[in-house]
C-alpha cells in the first residue's frame, strides 16, 4: 500500500509539473530577473521526522550588505531589511511561491498532503 501511495505522489506531482510548467517557467524567468535568484531552499522537517530541503520562488528582494541604515557612525542605526517586492506579493498571494514543492513530492521528500498543507498554512496567515 505505501509503494503505490509513492508511485501515486510521484505520478501526481510529475503530471502537475509538466502541466504548470510554462507558468514556472515564466515566473522563474521573471523572478531571476527582479530578484537576482528565483529560488530559495529552507530546511524543513517532513511528517516523519526526516529533513529536507523545501524549494519555493523567491518573494523577497536579495538581502543587502549589512551597512546600517542611520548615519555614518550611528552605533544604533538599524540594519536594512529585505524588502518584499511587488512580485513577491504576488507570488505570495497567488501561492505559486510554493510550486516548486512539487519537486519535494516528486522524489518522495514530502506526501501530496503534506504539500497541500503548506497551501492551507499560507491560506489562513
């Protein structure tokens, strides 16, 4: 039963992959273009327990040298935060910043459900 829940994910994520692809494409493509890199990897923990690396499209501009934001020789300046840009939002709201998850379920990293709770957690912040 959980060889074909695997086979069932991966054929799953693969027919969603090829069916989105254009719409990855372009939105890689542009995000490279605003961001300097499209994609962002976070360490996560599946619902096993077992780490791995989580891909989603970057929302946020790249994060800048750490010059503080005050005056020249302000020891209390604030440092400049990354930015989210209006791509970002977008991606964010749309929730194709998580698209690239389906490579996760793809090669058994995480389960289809675990990937449509990620959708539901950005659904309800």
């Amino acid at each position: 039963m959980m060889m074909f829940m695997t086979s069932r994910n991966t054929l799953i994520a693969a027919a969603l992959i090829l069916l989105s692809l254009p719409l990855l494409v372009c939105v890689f493509l542009w995000a490279r273009a605003v961001h300097g890199q499209a994609l962002v990897a976070q360490d996560r923990r599946n619902r096993h327990g077992t780490p791995y690396r989580h891909w989603r499209f970057r929302t946020a501009a790249p994060a800048r040298s750490l010059e503080p934001a005050g005056l020249p020789g302000d020891r209390f300046a604030s440092y400049a935060l990354a930015p989210v840009t209006r791509l970002g939002i977008l991606l964010y709201r749309t929730r194709i910043d998580e698209l690239p998850a389906l490579w996760n379920v793809m090669v058994g990293d995480i389960d289809l459900r675990e990937f449509v709770a990620v959708f539901a957690e950005t659904a309800a912040a």
